[in-house]
C-alpha cells in the first residue's frame, strides 16, 4: 500500500493512493470495494500521477544524493546536536533501512543546539528551503514538527523533541541547498 501523494507523484500538486497485489481473489474484492464505494482519482489526478512516475528514479537518486549531503554538513554543524537520517550508521534504524532499502530517502531531522526558540528561527530563515508541513515533492520544504505536523501527538509517547527540525530534501542544487542551511543556522 503506497501513498502516491509523496514522491510517486512528486510535485507537490496531487493526492492518491495504490494498493498492489499478486492475489487475483483479493484483487477482485478490492477492485469490487472500489468499484461500489467509488474512491477513485479524477482522470487528471491519475495524469499527474502517471506524469510524476515517469521521472520517480532520477528524482529518487538526487533526493538521496541531496539528503546525504545535507546530513552530513549538519553531523559537523555545532549549532545542531543530533542528525536522524536512517543513512547514517548511527541511526537506530540503519540496519532494518539497509535490509530494506538501497538508498536512505530525502527526509532529514535535526536538533537544534540551542533549543525550541533557535529551532523556529532556523525553520522561519531559509529562504529556498519553503516553510510547509508536506514531504516528498521536487522542492525542499523545511518544519517544526512540535508546532506543525506533530502539535496533536504533544504529551503523549509520540511526542517530538522541542529543538526538532524537519526537512524534505527536494533535487536543487545540493550547494544552494548547503549554505540555504548553513546561513539559516548562522
Ligand atoms: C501527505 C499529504 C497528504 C495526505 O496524503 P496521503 O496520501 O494520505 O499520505 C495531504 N496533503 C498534503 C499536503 C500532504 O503532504
């Protein structure tokens, strides 16, 4: 089951969803659930599905290209205190994202070194990184989840580190991409 919304589709501009099967009796009742509960996409939501797809590798490649960058500028930054990027071997869950997956993806975190306020500035100071809760799209987005995407999960067990910030690494030019960050960091 797959979100078509993220990076199949890729430009930020369509919402959809795939389920995929090899069974032909499931395919059956969840082409008959479809077909009587009528949740299927507009045909120019299906277009720019099919469109995003086309380009779905090379963009694959160059968000993974641009994140592993970025991650590794921000594991030598002294205003950031933890980078989580399942490519780094550090990370929790390196192990089970390299059974897994070939390449590590364009969604990068960080904490802030110096806190909640420094976090919101650094989200609020980047001028190619876009302010926007959404992921997945050729641009690159930057967040604070405490406030953001993650406010209504705030005192209970999936709580975010207040000095959290979230980024979606698009296909700019990784260098522009760099010093967007670095100047943000200051
Ligand atoms: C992720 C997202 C959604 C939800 O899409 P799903 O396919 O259900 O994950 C809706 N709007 C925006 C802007 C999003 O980024």
């Amino acid at each position: 089951m797959h979100s078509t919304t993220k990076y199949l589709g890729g430009h930020s501009d369509v919402v959809g969803g795939a389920v995929v099967t090899n069974d032909g009796d499931l395919r059956e009742r969840l082409f008959f659930l479809r077909n009587s509960a009528g949740a299927v996409p507009g045909a120019f939501d299906a277009w720019l599905t099919l469109r995003g797809l086309k380009t779905l590798a090379v963009r694959m490649e160059r968000h993974c290209d641009n994140a592993e960058r970025i991650a590794a500028m921000l594991q030598s930054h002294p205003k950031v205190s933890r980078v989580y990027y399942p490519g780094l071997a550090e990370h929790p869950g390196h192990e089970v994202a390299a059974k897994q997956m070939r390449r590590f993806g364009g969604m990068v975190s960080f904490d802030h070194a110096d806190g909640e306020e420094a976090a919101l500035a650094a989200a609020d100071g980047t001028s190619l990184f876009i302010l926007a809760e959404s992921l997945g799209g050729v641009e690159s987005l930057i967040e604070h989840p405490g406030r953001m995407t993650h406010a209504s999960v705030a005192g209970s067990l999936l709580q975010v580190p207040a000095e959290l910030v979230r980024l979606s690494v698009g296909i700019e030019d990784a260098e522009d991409l760099v010093d967007d960050l670095k100047r943000a960091l200051g």
